[in-house]
C-alpha cells in the first residue's frame, strides 16, 4: 500500500489546529465581574433581549435585529467606578456594537 507524502508549505500550516494564547488578564471575579455582576448581567438581557443600538439604527440607517449578547456600561467603569453596578447606566448589545462602542471609547480624537 503506497504511503501518502508529508503536507509541506501553506497548506500544512492549515491543517494543524490553531493554539490559542494564554489568557494572562486575573479572572473574571478579580476584574470586578464576579456573582454580583453576572446575576445584574442576566437581569439586563432578560429585561431588552435584543441589542439597543441596533433597534435604534444608530451605525446604519435602518434599524435591525440582533440578540444582546454582551451588557455594556454607558459610562465606562474607568470614568465612573460608583456606576458599575447602576442598572441606569447598563445597556444590552450584540457582539459587533460592543465591539465598535468599545474601540471608539478607546480610541483617542483625531485631529485634521
């Protein structure tokens, strides 16, 4: 029975599984995401199941639908620390208007 040849180049770096870095941030709990944040957490998507950002249109100009996935605070907690857990200042969004609410926060103005 012939033996196959050895994947050599590209498609040998595509065929073995991809490894993902070590997390090297302290755990959720140490963060400040701990009981007391998951159960506020539930709360908030249980309430708006759906991501506000994308029921208002704000990044096209119609509104969609998406599942809230991810509960984001409105005023950051490294501005507002007393706020993290206020459930005025909490939000539900989909994985892609967290994601952009998130770099636009963390990305300075740009000047012309």
């Amino acid at each position: 029975m012939p033996i196959k040849p050895p994947i050599l180049g590209a498609k040998a770096k595509a065929a073995q599984p991809k490894q993902r870095a070590p997390d090297l941030r302290p755990n959720s709990g140490v963060r400040g995401y701990g009981k007391d944040w998951q159960r506020l957490r539930a709360k908030v998507i249980s309430e708006e199941p759906l991501c506000r950002l994308c029921l208002k249109g704000s990044h096209s100009q119609r509104p969609r639908i998406e599942a809230a996935v991810e509960v984001d605070h409105i005023v950051p907690v490294t501005l507002a620390p007393e706020l993290r857990l206020t459930r005025s200042n909490l939000m539900p969004l989909c994985k892609s208007c967290h994601r952009r609410k998130t770099i636009m926060e963390r990305t300075p103005l740009r000047q012309p």
